[in-house]
C-alpha cells in the first residue's frame, strides 16, 4: 500500500463552490471569472446571475431536496443555472448533453427530476423522456432579476450536491453522487498542483456536464483566477482563443492533443504565456512536441468521476507516461481479485481510499448494492489495471471491467449493445475497444450477428447508430460474425468476448468509410 501524502500548501475540509463563490465576492468582487467569445463575467456580477437564476427557479417550483436536471452546452448562463440550483438546496442532475434514445431516457427515469433546464435545441429530444411541463427553456432564465428574497443557507460539505451519470459495465449507467466539499477540495488540489495564482487564466473547452468544469470553477474561486471556456474543443480555433483571451494553462483528453500537435506551432503570444497542460491520458508524442519541441509542461493525472484525481503528477515529481501519484490524500494499492496487493511491476487493479472527508463519491444513486460492491473491504474498486514502479508512480494499462473510452466519455458497453440489438437485421452484438494509439484512447468496434438471411448495410447501420446513440458512443468498426463465433460463459450467458476478433482483422469495415463509399 502507498500511504496518501498531501501536497504542502493544501488547506481540505472546504464547504463547497457556495461558500467559495461567497469568500471570492467578499475578497475579489471585480476580478475576471468567466471569459467566452463576445463576453466576461467578474465575481461579483456570475453572484448576481445566480442569485437571479435562483429567484427564477423557486419560481418554478423548485425545492431543496429535489432534483433539477440540467441539458446544456457551454456557457456561463449554464453555470449560473448550476450554482442557482444548489444555492436552492436543490441536486443538480448533469445530463450528457450528447444522450439521445434509451440513454437519454434511462438518466431522466432514474433521476426523476422535478425539473430539467435546457438549451431550446434538446426540447424535442426531452419531450419523449419527460412531461413537456417539466422542461424550461435556459434562454428565459433570467440573470438580471433585483431580488432581496432570502435562499437556503449553503449546504454542509457532506450534502448531495449533484448526479453525473457514469458508465454501467453490467447494467445501466449509474448516477454518482458528489457532495458539495468534493469540488471546492478537488479544486484546492488542482491549484497547488498548477500553482495558479490570481494572474492565470484557465481554458476550458470540454463539456461543463462533465465532473471537471464542477472543480475548475471552485479552483478559480479560490485562487482569483479566470476561466476562459469555449462551447467545445476546436482544432482551428484553440491557439486564436488561446491567445485571445491569454491562457496560461488548459486542460485536455489525450486526443485533443494529439489533434493539436496536427496544427504546428501556436503563435508566439500563446508560448509567451502558456505554462502547464494537465491531460488524461498523454500520448507520447505530446510530451514530445509541447515540452521538447515547445517548453510548455505536461502534467498527467488519473481520476475517474468517483474520485477526480487520487493521483497527478507535479512539476516536481513526475516520470513521463505515468498516471502520477498518490500525493492528494488517498491510500493507493494495486490488487489482485482476492483483494491480496501485487509486488512492484505486477498488474492488478487500482484501488484508493482518501484520508479525508468530500474526496470520494457518497455511493450511487438509488444503487445500494453498486455502492457496497464498489467500496468492498472499504476500498474504492476502480475497475482498472495498473502497476506500481519501485517509486511509486502508478502506469495505466487498461480497464478491467466491460466499458470503453472514447473522446474522454466513459461508454456504457451495456446499454451500448442494448442499443444496436434494436436495429434492423441485428440478432447480437458485443462491443469491443481497438486501441487509438494516437490518442491513447478507444475507438469501437461492434461484433455483429445478423438475422437469418439479413446482409450488412453500411448506410442503414449509420444512420441507425447516428439516430440512437450518442456521438462518442458511434462505432468506426463492425465484424459480421456467424452465431457459433458466439460463446457464453455458464451461469451468466455473458458473450466471451475474449474469443471474438479482437482489433482491425481482414473481415473488418471501416463503418465511416463503407458508408462514405456507399451513398
């Protein structure tokens, strides 16, 4: 076991964004908070767009306890939305904005939320999965309400603050409830790791329903520091933006790297600047092109939405390619699955407990024995492979259990195949990763059986998967089977997948490319 250390300078038991929010409107009211294309938001004013957001939403109906779901893209309107809703003493549900069909509905059933706020564009995808009187549209929210109307005191540390809805392996995705302390202490961490004083500016371009823009706004907070965010990550505009707005770190998945790198040197103004990217994972020749070729320090870190990050890798203690290590608070062990730990260089799985309060998931909603499963012997299974070198730093190698990973989304293998089981010819299915190795992550592909006398159509299977699962979710590869190429574990009837073609075979279609070829 490596026993947690926390890095020197980092002050836990935080209460929560609220209580940030309300320190940073005391101490630094006029500084820069939030920086997009065409506007700027200081402290004080994002306080007074929540404090409106709140008004709107009691108005509503919303009361503490319940649940508000939130279906948006990125904007600052979101994040007043956001704040409103715990400021109300309400659960904030962040839904995927890329959800269509049965995931969709699966989350919204699940959460059962008494309100879900929305961008005008996903009320005719919400109306098939809740009343249409429960659906608001963000845009009529209004942020510039004078209000005098006295809102629930800020929540204890401990209290729900919010569902992010993460992949199932045998099941449906499961809700993960984080407290309000989670993000406000994740956010110190983060600070102390990036060193981020009042004179930095973040850049944020990957969804804010994701449990990372939940800590970056807390890390600004806290720190005096602005966030610049864009409505998601684009290749052409990101060293323009970069330098508009003077961003002296960013955040980033493997592959948006990977999709940098393609555009060459960014401009001088952007390296005049530009100090740290912290990454999950980094491909090798990122460390290459930004920290050889370009001075600017990479930093990998592993977490999961359970737990954001048990470890990172700091500018003073770091070896290229690992995931980092234990230096936020948490007990790290590699496991075999008896639970006995694994000598150095063995594989085994990940497994972390932190030694303070808010660092960890309060269980999964509604989901009693998910949650006692998960905290086995009252260590957290991640479900993932790992070693452990001679010092200490943790290097990934791969999930153990039934999910992918694609464009930084955890993918659901379950509902995935559930999914593609409803299309026209298809009797089985089984999904399976085939490794990016340029941007260290999944792509998918689908092992096929089709219906007696059914051939594969490239265009029709497309379209299907175009109209019912989510972008990251999309496969680029299919492998049409017979059904002996199936076989079923005993008891369980789970498909073995490891006796399937696994990776790029002869029999393999490149899905975009067969259909391109098609139309």
């Amino acid at each position: 076991m490596i026993t947690g250390r926390l890095l020197d300078g980092v002050t836990l038991g935080r209460t929560g964004p609220l209580a940030d929010l309300a320190a940073a409107r005391r101490r630094w009211p006029d500084r820069p908070l939030l920086r997009w294309a065409g506007g700027e938001w200081t402290v004080a004013q994002f306080a007074s767009a929540v404090r409106s957001a709140a008004a709107e939403l009691r108005g509503l109906g919303v009361r503490p306890g319940e649940r508000v779901a939130i279906m948006a893209g990125n904007s600052a309107r979101m994040l007043a939305v956001q704040y409103a809703v715990w400021s109300l003493g309400a659960v904030e549900v962040a839904v995927n904005s890329e959800l269509r069909g049965r995931f969709l509905r699966h989350v919204l059933t699940d959460s059962d939320p008494a309100l879900v706020v929305a961008d005008a564009r996903f009320h005719e995808l919400l109306s098939d999965c809740v009343a249409p009187e429960r659906i608001a549209d963000l845009a009529i929210i209004r942020l510039d309400r004078e209000t005098a109307a006295e809102f629930q005191p800020a929540p204890a540390a401990g209290a729900l603050a919010s569902l992010l809805y993460t992949s199932g392996t045998t099941g449906p995705s499961k809700g993960v409830m984080l407290p309000h302390g989670y993000f406000s202490n994740f956010g110190a961490v983060l600070s102390r790791v990036l060193d981020i004083g009042p004179a930095d500016t973040g850049f944020f371009t990957m969804p804010f329903f994701h449990v990372d823009a939940h800590i970056a706004v807390p890390l600004c907070l806290q720190t005096g520091s602005a966030l610049a965010f864009a409505p998601r990550f684009s290749v052409s505009t990101f060293w323009a933006d970069a330098e508009r707005f003077g961003v002296t770190w960013f955040g980033a998945v493997g592959s948006m790297l990977s999709a940098l790198i393609t555009r060459g040197r960014p401009p001088a103004a952007v390296l005049g600047r530009l100090r740290t990217i912290l990454a999950a994972p980094v491909p090798a020749a990122a460390f290459e092109f930004f920290e050889d070729d370009l001075g600017v320090r990479v930093l990998q870190m592993y977490g999961q939405t359970e737990a954001d990050g048990p470890l990172y890798s700091t500018p003073e203690h770091r070896r290229r390619g690992a995931a980092g290590w234990s230096c936020a608070g948490f007990d790290v062990r590699v496991a075999a699955p008896d639970g006995t730990e694994v000598g150095v260089g063995e594989a085994g799985e990940l497994q972390t407990r932190p030694r303070y309060p808010n660092m960890i998931t309060l269980g999964y909603w509604r989901r009693p024995e998910a949650t006692v499963e998960a905290f086995r012997d009252l260590w957290f299974r991640t479900g993932d492979l790992v070693h452990q070198d001679a010092d200490g730093f943790i290097w990934y190698r791969g999930r153990l259990t039934d999910s992918l990973r694609r464009r930084g989304e955890n993918i659901s293998a379950f509902e995935l195949e559930d999914t593609v089981r409803g299309a026209p010819g298809v009797r089985e299915c089984a999904a399976l990763a085939v490794r990016d190795e340029l941007g260290g992550e999944d792509d998918i592909k689908l092992v096929l059986v089709l219906d007696a006398g059914a051939s594969f159509d490239p265009v029709s299977f497309r379209d299907f998967c175009a109209r019912s699962l989510p972008r990251f979710a999309r496969p680029r590869y299919v492998e049409v089977v017979p059904e002996s190429a199936i076989v079923r574990g005993p008891g369980t009837g789970a498909i073995q997948k490891h006796l399937l073609p696994a990776g790029i075979t002869a029999d393999t279609i490149d899905l975009p490319a067969a259909a391109a070829a098609a139309d």
